[in-house]
C-alpha cells in the first residue's frame, strides 16, 4: 500500500468494505514477526493475539464514498512494523468517537498503562475486530462497534444507530480510522459517567483503558496535555473548531 507523508481527513458520505486475502508472508518474515511479537509481550505482558482487520486498501468511490479493502489476521502481525526492510505488514482498521459537550468540546483519554500505547491521548475507539467467518463487515458493525468502544472506554453508552457517519482519518502509517459523531452531551453528565465507570472497574479489581479523560476544544487545548497523542488527533480537533466557527 502507498502510505501518505501526512494525516489526511477523508470526506465520507459512505463507506463500504470489501474482504480481501490475507498476506503471504516468507518464512523468513515470519520467524522476524514472531521475534518482534515475543519481544513485544516481554515489554507488555498484557498484549494479546486476538483477532483484528488489517487494511489493505483504500479507495474513493464518488461522490464522497470511501471503499476500504481488509483481511481476517490477529494483532501479531503488527509487530512486523517493527522489522527493518518488511514489507508484509498492513496498517490497522479502527473506529473512533467524537463525542462533544453542549458547547462544542471534545472528549478525548489517556491511554492506561498496561495498554499497548501507555500514555497516549486518543479519541474513544479501537481497532476493528472481524466478524465471523462467513459475515462480511459493513457500516452498521462499524457503528456497533465504535458505540461499544465508547461505553467501555468512557461509560457514555449511546445507541449505535444515534452515532452518525463523519469521516475517515488516514495517518502517517496508512491506518485509517473511520470517525462517528455522537450526540452532544452536558460536560458533568461525561464526568459522572467517567467516574462510575472507573468505580465499577476499580471494585471489579481492573483498571479502565483511559486511566483520564479530558475536554478539548481546540489544538491548544492538546498543547496542554501531558504525553503524546495519536497522529489523528490534532487534524480532528482543528476540523471540529473550525466547523464551530
């Protein structure tokens, strides 16, 4: 795939999807994958290989579709990423919430510790996860699962069908995630949320995914948080104040 130097803002009306085959990797980048993934899990023993849909391929599709190609593999192959001179790896599939308060800012959280990216500040949302063999992904799983993500993450739990299509976000490593707009909600009713969530977790004996969560209104608001955050971040940020103005 040909990754983009910059992050891109899709405009999306729709979105269709297409399975596709997965990769075939040599022997060689296998055993270089299964190194990288093994050293990985010494560095963070709460990775898992579970399932995930990897991106092969984006396309638009006019006026203002977007047509995104996937495959069926597990979050191994990610660490091909970390093999200098492989070219097997695929970048991820991912959803992601925008949930605004009544006057326009936006919820965002700090990835937890024992996460695969401790530290990081991020819209609610996660990478895709394949359906079962003989289902096909579409639009309405997308939603389901970002109004998933935005309940465990956050606590706001919002009805899949009242999240509405907004854009898709292409990084600098070609990921794409494709972008819901919850509705508005009052700033205190997202923190009591957040809250509870955190109580019930922490009496479960867990820990949340976003071990903060914060309000951002503008991409000075995100120079004022501690610790990075995802590639995406900052284009959104700026795109929801500009349509504010």
């Amino acid at each position: 795939m040909t990754v983009p130097p910059a992050v891109e803002l899709l405009r999306a009306h729709r979105v269709r999807l297409v399975e596709t085959p997965p990769p075939e990797l040599t022997l060689d980048e296998r055993s270089a994958m299964n190194r990288a993934w093994d050293e990985a899990v010494r560095a963070n023993p709460a990775l898992f290989d579970g399932p995930m849909a990897a991106l092969t391929g984006v396309r638009r599709e006019e006026p203002y579709g977007l047509v995104l190609s996937w495959t069926r593999t597990t979050y191994r192959l990610r660490a091909l990423r970390r093999v200098p001179g492989a070219t097997s790896w695929l970048p991820s599939l991912f959803v992601s919430v925008a949930q605004p308060t009544d006057d326009g800012r936006l919820l965002v959280g700090r990835m937890a510790p024992w996460t695969a990216a401790p530290g990081r500040w991020q819209l609610p949302g996660g990478t895709v996860e394949p359906p079962d063999v003989h289902v096909g992904l579409d639009l309405s799983a997308l939603r389901l699962h970002a109004a998933r993500e935005l309940a465990e993450e956050t606590g706001a739990d919002t009805a899949p069908d009242a999240l509405t299509l907004r854009l898709a976000t292409r990084g600098n490593h070609g990921s794409v995630g494709v972008l819901f707009l919850a509705p508005p909600r009052p700033a205190s009713v997202l923190h009591e949320r957040y809250a509870a969530l955190v109580a019930m977790e922490t009496a479960q004996g867990g820990d949340p995914e976003f071990d903060r969560i914060a309000l951002v209104g503008s991409p000075g608001d995100l120079a004022a948080l501690d610790g990075p955050h995802v590639d995406y971040l900052e284009p959104v940020v700026r795109h929801f104040a500009e349509a504010r103005a």
